[in-house]
C-alpha cells in the first residue's frame, strides 16, 4: 500500500512545530498551546517533521529562516507574536502570503469555545485576508469595526471589511455606521455621543485581538486614492511629519499621532491597548516599512504578520 501524500499545509505545520521543538526548545505542551492544537496532534506534528525529512541537523524547510526573522523580530521589537512568510522575488503583490497567514491566525482566534471580541481595521490585505477565510460558525464572538464605513459621496466603503467577516464566521457583527473621516471636529464629537455609537466604541475598546492594516502615506496613499482626504490634506500630513495612518489616523515616525488635521476628524476608535489586547498589523513591503517601524516604536501594535524581505529590513534598522 503506497503512502498517503502530504499536503503542503500539513507539511508547513509539521514544520512549524519541528522548529519549536526542535530549534526553539518548546515541549509538546507548549506547542500545542501555541499552535492552538491538543497535545496530541503536536506530537504527530513533531514525528511528521522528522519522517518527512524536515529535521536534520536543520529545519529543511523554507518556512525555517520565516521562524527565525520572526524569533528576532519578537526579541528586538519585544512583540508578543510575529509571523513571517516566504517573499516571492517576482512578485508585486502587497498581500500574498501575508493574507494567507493572517486569516489563518484568525482562524486560531475564532475556533476559541471562550468568547472573545475580535477588532477589525480596514484595508487591502485585511479584505484579501477575509476573503481567505473558510466559513466557520462561531455565535459566542463578537466582530466590531474598529473605523468608519461610508466614503465621502454617501458609499460604503469598499476596504471595509466588517461585514465580509460576520458573513463567514456567522458572528454578532458591530460596524461603526460613521463617515472615516468627518466634515469637522465638533461633527466627530456629535456622532460619537449617538447612543447607538457609544456602545460600539465601548465594545472596540475591550477588544481581546485586532487586527490592523498600516496604511502609506507616499503619492499614492489609500486615504487619498480612496478619497477620504484631498491631496493638500496629505501634503499637509506629509508636511507635519506623517509616515503612515492606521485605521485613518496619522503617525509620525516615532508613532506619535499627529496634532489636529484630519486626525482631528477621524471618527474610528482609539487602537485598542497592547495592554489588554493582541493587536497585530498585518503589512509588507518597502512602502509599508516606515509605517511599521512607526508602529512598533510607538507600541501601538504588538503582534506582526509580514514577509521575509521586510522582516529582513526591520532587522537590518539602526
């Protein structure tokens, strides 16, 4: 009877957890939490890896130099969860592999029998990572949008990303029915002390995880591409210092939010606090690189997906 074939995503989680017994010291309990698996299937991961011919005296497996960026990134940054995936050389793309490996991360979130609160920004790589996602029931969660979701002209707009999530997942669901970036500060105050906004705001901020996408603030800006601001708004961002927006508020490159501006007007809420929350930015590439350095100095995050090439430049940061 020939042998069952391996898939290449068992292999990456057979990988993943030789690495972290093998390479990391972490015993089968410990991966198991880790992982989000039981004992048991760590144990068969562990002796996947090695009938595989995954561990030798290395981890012969591409994902082991992803393991170890991440490992450095967690040390140097003091990050409470990183996750690297391979860079394609020939490739454009600002999400391929980072989409992929931030849905699975929310997959290990979302299969939790406790119920959490999970917090959702907007973006590119957040959609293309929802649009990873496999269907999942899961009513004890609750999904709230972290930002606003009507465009200028009165539209939805199109990166956010709520109610992509609450159709897979088949949890409560709690947009923020509020423009990204108000006409005024006094109009942002006045929305905010709506009674149906209240309780979302006050749901985002007990978020247990978010996750976050960091947006650019070069010539091609989403903010501006997507119009929620005019290009002297962004010259003026730029002018003041701004390097990148995270669910439509600027930061500079310390992570300092900049004063007044459009930051003034942007209706989302506060980033949850790394104090009581995962909150992980997922991003990559030469573009995003200021913004996620800005975010790690500034500890707005704590958890980062990335790939190699930009884990790479973080490292080699002075």
């Amino acid at each position: 009877m020939s042998k069952p074939e391996v898939t290449t995503t068992r292999l990456d989680d057979a990988a993943r957890a030789g690495w972290l017994y093998y390479v990391a010291g972490n015993t089968q309990d410990e991966i198991a939490a880790k992982l989000g698996i039981s004992r048991q299937s760590a144990q068969r991961m562990v002796s996947l890896a090695v009938s595989e011919g995954l561990v030798k005296v290395r981890l012969d497996h591409p994902i082991a130099r992803c393991l170890d960026l991440g490992a450095q990134l967690r040390e140097r940054f003091a990050l409470k969860m990183t996750e690297v995936v391979p860079t394609d050389p020939g490739s454009t793309s600002t999400t391929l592999g980072v989409a992929d490996a931030a849905a699975a991360e929310m997959t290990r979130w979302l299969k939790s029998e406790t119920p959490i609160v999970l917090g959702i920004g907007t973006g590119r790589t957040l959609k293309a990572a929802i649009e990873q996602l496999s269907p999942i029931e899961c009513p004890q969660h609750k999904v709230v949008s972290l930002t606003g979701n009507i465009s200028p002209d009165g539209s939805a707009a199109y990166y956010n990303v709520i109610f992509n999530i609450a159709d897979k997942i088949k949890a409560r669901s709690f947009p923020m029915p509020l423009p990204v970036i108000a006409s005024s500060p006094e109009e942002r105050e006045l929305l905010h002390a709506q009674a149906m906004i209240r309780p979302v705001l006050e749901l985002a901020a007990m978020a247990n995880v978010a996750f976050l996408g960091i947006g650019d603030l070069g010539d091609e800006a989403p903010l501006f591409v997507d119009g929620f601001i005019s290009r002297q708004e962004l010259g003026a961002l730029r002018s003041a210092g701004a390097v990148c927006e995270i669910i439509g508020r600027a930061f500079d490159r310390n992570g300092s939010p900049i004063a007044g501006l459009t930051n003034e007007r942007v209706a989302s809420a506060p980033i949850p606090s790394c104090e009581t929350a995962m909150v992980i930015a997922t991003a990559m590439g030469a573009r995003k690189m200021q913004g996620i350095s800005a975010a790690i100095k500034g500890k707005l995050i704590n958890g980062l997906i990335t790939d190699e090439q930009t884990a790479e430049m973080l490292l080699g940061e002075k």
